[in-house]
DNA sequence: AAAGAAAGTTAGACGGGGCTAAGATTATTT
DNA sequence: AAATAATCTTAGCCCCGTCTAACTTTCTTT
C-alpha cells in the first residue's frame, strides 16, 4: 500500500447540524400522539408506545424537561412547551407523509411502518416539500401509479 | 391523572431486526468506495471519509473483521469478505437510488446528500424496488416532473 | 542506513440511551 | 384508613461509537 498524502486527524464537525436526536423525535412524536389520543402522557405510556423500559422513560423525560422541549413534574406529569409541539408536529407531519407516500406505492403497512419510523428522521424540509408535490401529482396519475405497484410487486 | 390498566414493562425486542447497525454500513459503504476508486481503503482515508479520528477507525475495523465483514491485518490493510461486499453493495444501491431519485424531484446537491446519508439505512428491499418502479416511470414524465420541481420550490 | 514523517494502534475516557433492581409515591380496593 | 396495586424514580451498570494522548510500525528522504 502506497503512502505520503495529506494526513493528520482531520477537525471534529460539531453536531449542530441536527438540533435533537432521532430519540428525542421518537419520544416527542410518541407523547405528542399520546396527548391527543388520550388527554395526557404518562411515563408508563411512553414507555408501552416505546417499547422501552419505564425508567429510561423517565430519564428521557427528565433530559427533555431540561432541554425546554417539555414541562415535567416529578410523580405527577408532563406537557410539551410550544418549542416540544412545533418539534413534535414536525415530525408527525414527516411521518404522515412518508407513510401516505409509501402507502401510494403499494407497499405493505407492516413495511411502511418500519421505513418511515427510520427515515422520518432524516428528511430535510425541502425533501418534504418536493415529496408533498410529488404525492399530489401522483394522486391524478392512477394509471401511473398502477404501473408502479405493479413492477414493485417484486 | 388516572390509574388502572394493563402495566409492567413490556420485554424488549431482541436487536436481530436489522443486523448490522447504520454505522456499519456507513463504513462498508466508504471502504468500498475507497476500493473501487484508489484500489485500496485505508485507515486514514476511511477516517478521512467519514470524518472521524484514525483511532475510531482502527477500532470499528477490527469490530467488522471479528464479524467477518472484512479481513484485516493488522498493520497492513483490509479487503472485504464476500459478505462485506454485499452488504456494501446493497447500500451502495440504496445510496444511488435515493441520490437518483432526490435528484429528479429537481433537489439540491447538497439537501441530497445529507438526506440520503441518512434516509439509506432505512429502507427496505420492498420500499427499494417502489422507488426504483416509481423513478422509472418519473423518467417518462417531464411534465409531471416540472410541475413538482415548480410546486416544491417553495 | 539513519532520521524524519506518515500511518496505524492501544489505552483510557466519555456521552447517549438503554437496562434491572430496589425504593418512593400515588391510586385503588377492601 | 389500611392494604394492595400501579406508577414513577433513583442508583448503578452496560454497550456503542467516538475521542485524545501516547506509542509502534511502516514509508520516504537524505
């Protein structure tokens, strides 16, 4: 193997590219829908739509409480702050649509709910644009869309 | 807040759901990509890549060799496996068809990029083959197409 | 063939986010 | 109002993937 070339470790990019977390997202998303499903979103809750224990819930509450995103009081309950729910519909919106898109494509719910539970995460505002105006148009071309499903149909 | 109802925290889900981590991937992506343009995948090159130090590097692949992704030698340098080149190559296709697709909504460069970095770890094979249906029939449509690039830009 | 430079490695630490076990608090039964 | 059940919290631990600092090996120069 050949050698000399610009070396050196090369600077750390600093991580405020993305403000929060896919976790956070997750956990905002979830006490977002459990609001409005239920009126309320307790850890015990969070942690059944998770799937994860009730202390890391806990936790990430507490962390989520100090980053301004909710307001939390230990025993007894939580609400998001405006700066929670603007993140918190964001992401709902991301992750309705991917799921319509998808859902458009044919694809099977189980697998549209895996795919956008992954991607909702990484799709930039002006990737959700263009795929609004894409789902939009589609939606007048069912032939297309025909043609679509059917040489997707593996 | 009310009370009653089915408790306890649920088991986890085992991580053999997907079985290599977008991490991984990220490295096998590089790694071949070094391959196919210099011939050889270097520590410092990965590093330099992927924008990480040289020491993380060393470290990951010596995690990929132990899961027989790679073969490496201390030292020395690396080659994949036959099962590193897969998994390469099928995130290399995802890479490219998500870059394809973005691209004919009429995408930045950039926007592209930084989304597909992240959107390619998170689709399946059925969600694959949608997009690549899908981008094939887009290619007949420029009409279409125009009308989406004109709506999404904002 | 030294000496210096580049590349690679090891050791030890850290932050994120998860877990279990045990204890504290609140709600529900009796 | 006890007693019991449900929920919540804390403490301590773990894994992943990253980092820096120091050291080793390999390559390039001279």
């Amino acid at each position: 193997m050949p050698r000399k070339q610009t070396t050196k470790t090369p600077p750390r990019r600093p991580d405020s590219d993305r403000a929060h977390s896919s976790t956070v997202e997750d956990y905002l998303e979830r006490i977002l829908e459990l609001i409005n499903t239920k009126g309320y979103a307790r850890v015990v809750d969070i942690a059944e739509s998770l799937q994860i224990s009730q202390a890391s819930v806990t936790n990430m509450v507490q962390k989520l409480d100090a980053e301004g995103l909710l307001n939390y009081e230990r025993y007894r309950g939580m609400i998001l702050t405006t700066a929670g729910q603007t993140l918190a519909l964001n992401i709902t919106r991301r992750h309705q649509l991917l799921t319509d898109f998808l859902g458009l494509l044919g694809l099977e719910d189980n697998v549209i709910y895996r795919d956008v539970e992954g991607m909702e995460h990484h799709i930039s505002a002006p990737t959700v644009r263009a795929i609004e105006a894409l789902t939009e148009q589609l939606k007048r071309q069912p032939a297309l869309l025909e043609r679509v499903r059917t040489a997707a149909q593996q």
